[in-house]
C-alpha cells in the first residue's frame, strides 16, 4: 500500500489519534473537537496528493528541509496556522500541533 493511500484509508483513525496529541497542548486543550479539526483533514489530504505527484531527488530533499516551491494558493497549513494565531495561540503552541499531527 502506498503511503498516501494509506493516509486515506486511515484518515479518522489519524485524526483520532492527532486530537488526543493536540489535547496536551496547553492553547488546544479547550477547544472543542470540531475547531481542533478545522484544517487538519485539509492537510492531511495535501500531503497525500502531494505524495502521488512525481519528484525527483532534489524535490525530495528540499522539501524534507522545508524549502519546498511556494504554493500559487493559500495552503491548509497556512489557514491553520494563521487561524490557531488568531484564537490566541502562542507560536510554539502552534509549532507543536503541527508536530503532533506530523506524530500522528
């Protein structure tokens, strides 16, 4: 099974398991289950989309050191983020539930 259909299959379960990591971080904890959502599932599917597009090795690296291409649209990832800033998350509370999802 490829990664990104593995991804798909097992989004809930992903998703489940990325709230209960999110849930110990201290801006998360009180969120409601449908605002700690809001973008994940978003990303998840980017990620997986992306994992079916071809790249070459340079791609590869690059994007595993975070200098990947800028994105022409406004990404799940950027929305959620810019989101958690504006519910009052600190940056690192932000940095760790990406982290968390990453986990998941």
């Amino acid at each position: 099974m490829k990664f990104s259909d593995f991804i798909r299959t097992n989004i809930e379960r992903i998703l489940d398991e990325w709230e209960c990591f999110a849930r110990d971080i201290p801006s998360a904890s009180q969120l409601e289950s449908k605002s700690l959502r809001d973008h994940a599932r978003g990303i998840l599917m980017a990620i997986a989309a992306d994992l079916e597009q071809p790249q070459t090795p340079d791609q590869q690296n690059l994007k595993a050191k975070g200098r990947a291409p800028p994105s022409l649209s406004e990404t799940e990832a950027a929305m959620h983020g810019a989101a958690r800033v504006s519910e009052g998350f600190s940056v690192t509370d932000t940095m760790a539930e990406f982290r968390a999802l990453r986990a998941s």
